[in-house]
C-alpha cells in the first residue's frame, strides 16, 4: 500500500445536484448560457445552475479527494453526468436510489486508480421502529433518505474502511406532528448507531466512519438530544474535535437571521473512533470554502443574497488519512 501514504475522504452536501442531459448535442459547456444549459434536461427537476455546478467541481479538483460522500444528489444519471462531464470522469460512481421524497440521494465517488475495490449496500429498507404517535399506520417507518454504506476492500478481501453515509430527517415539519422532526431524526440516528454496532463487531479492526448531513448539533458542544445515543453507545467523535480544530471553524452551513445576523452551524460531520485518531492528517482535514471558477476562493458571505450565490448551501468537509497508521499496514 506504498503508492498511497494517504487516502483523502471529502464529504459534501450538493443541494439538489441534478444533472440531466437528455438533449444535450455535445456543446461547449464552457460556452453556452443558463437558458442553453436548462433546455438539455427533460425531468421535472431543473438542472442545478451551471456555473455553480462547475464551482462544485473546481473545488473537489483542487482537493483531489480519493473518495467523495455527497448528499442531495438527483438520482445516478446525475451523479454520473457530474463525474463525466465536470470531474474529468476520475472516478467511479456508487449510488442506489433511496427512500428520498425529493429525488435527493446519496452517492459515492471512487477514484478509478484507487487500489481498493468499492462495494456498496443500502440500509433504505431497515426499519427505524419509529411511527408518528396519530399515525394509524402499525408498520414502522424508514429512514427518511437511506444508509449507505461504502466498503472498500484489497485484493485479499480485507476491508480497509467502512463508511456509512447518511442524511438524516431535516426540521422541515410541514404537518406539525413532529416539532423541528427531532423524534424522527432521534430514531434514525439510534438505528444507526445499531447498524454501526452490528457493523464492528463484524470487522472490529476496520476503520468505520458515520459521515452525512445529520440535519442538527451532532458535536460533542451543546448536542442536541437526538444525538446523545452517539456519545453514550460508541466511542466515535468528530474529525474537527478529534483535530482540536477551533470552535469558529467547526460549521458547514450559515443562517441569516431577519435583522441580517449570521449564525454558523455544524450540520455536517465525519465521526470515526478516537482510538483512530493517529491517522487523521491534521493540516489537511477540516471545512473547505468553495472556489471561484477563475481561482481563488469565495469570500464568506456577508448576506443571504451572497449565501445564495455560493454553488452549496453547505460547506464541503475534508479528512485524510495515513495509511501508516492503519491497524492494518
């Protein structure tokens, strides 16, 4: 495993990364207009704006990850569209379609040179043994979008690392049957700590990682109370605790409050053991701002208008790993 000292994870939250390109000819992607680049897609779903699709890009080409984790992409056309005709077709692409409402999905990219193989399994129909308390409905409900899990594997068979990747029950309660969707996301989160125990003891050495959009304060400061079975059934932490990176920089996602203030709030998060932790590359694991098509990065925006215009509502995370430190080199 000489040939990759290191193995670069980036986790993403694309917000609605829906490429569909059914009457697309072949033109210029660089050259055409936003009206052009719409008239390609025939879903119900418009295409994600062009430019900020082509940003998305320029940041993942500027960290060069190994293995991409996105959220809120539009089914695999799209994730296979983004790889192709945005990434330079780098990488492999690992999606199956979830129990998502809005067509958003979870997805993996591999790059093509990785020496793992990639195997992955959806979590969608598992049962979360939840249901809304006027619900008539007996049956258990599912999760919102899915777990997915990624392994991947050496030529011997041996699972390296495990990643489930999920994007947990958001706050949105149209219905007002449950307030901010806490009880829901509450027992997504401890089936997945189920499926996370299930999972080590099975492969007690392999590195597994619970990495997504958790929809709230997951972090060890100020957790909200759907997330305390994390801390109190495992010994995971998150990559920006385990780097002791600063609290200012701990956020993946900014609110403008209607007097103009901004709030920074962690959504995003990359949980692995602590026992693990000799193998985080600290300079280069924390959140990523975006880049300018033309070079240099954003600047944070200062408004909910100049929020809008950034290619995510979410900011990307990186980690890289060691392989030096693997339990297994």
């Amino acid at each position: 495993m000489s040939t990759v000292p290191r193995i670069k994870f980036y986790l993403h939250n694309v917000q609605d990364l829906f490429i569909f390109l059914d009457n697309y000819e072949g033109e210029s992607l660089e050259q055409i207009d936003e009206t052009h680049w719409q008239s390609f897609s025939t879903s119900i779903y418009p295409n994600k704006p062009l430019k900020k699709v082509m940003e998305l890009a320029a940041t993942i080409m500027i960290s060069d990850p190994d293995v991409i984790m996105l959220t809120e992409v539009g089914g695999p056309e799209s994730l296979k569209n983004f790889n192709q005709y945005f990434l330079e077709n780098r990488y492999n692409c690992h999606l199956i379609e979830g129990n998502s409402d809005r067509g958003i999905d979870l997805g993996y990219l591999t790059k093509k040179d990785l020496p793992f193989e990639a195997i992955i399994r959806s979590h969608k129909d598992r049962d979360i043994n939840f249901n809304y308390p006027q619900s008539n409905q007996k049956k258990s409900l599912k999760f919102s979008r899915d777990v997915l899990e990624l392994r991947l594997v050496d030529e011997n068979k041996k699972v390296w690392f495990l990643t489930l990747l999920v994007h947990l029950k958001s706050k949105l309660d149209k219905d007002k049957k449950d307030i901010e969707g806490r009880a829901r996301r509450a027992a997504e989160l401890k089936t997945l700590v189920e499926i996370y125990q299930e999972l080590k003891l099975e492969l007690p050495q392999t590195p597994i990682f619970l990495a997504g959009d958790f929809n709230g304060i997951a972090g060890k400061v100020e957790t909200e109370p759907e997330f305390e079975e994390l801390y109190l059934k495992t010994n995971l932490e998150d990559v920006t605790e385990l780097t002791q990176k600063p609290q200012e920089e701990r956020f993946s996602y900014l609110y403008f409050g209607n007097a103009g203030e901004v709030y920074k709030q962690q959504l995003d998060y990359l949980f692995m053991e602590k026992s693990h932790t000799p193998m985080l590359d600290d300079s280069n694991s924390g959140f990523l701002n975006f880049q300018h098509l033309d070079g240099p990065y954003f600047d944070w925006p200062q408004n909910l208008d100049e929020k809008l215009a950034c290619p995510s509502d979410h900011y990307p995370l990186q980690a890289w790993l060691f392989l030096d430190f693997h339990p297994f080199s």
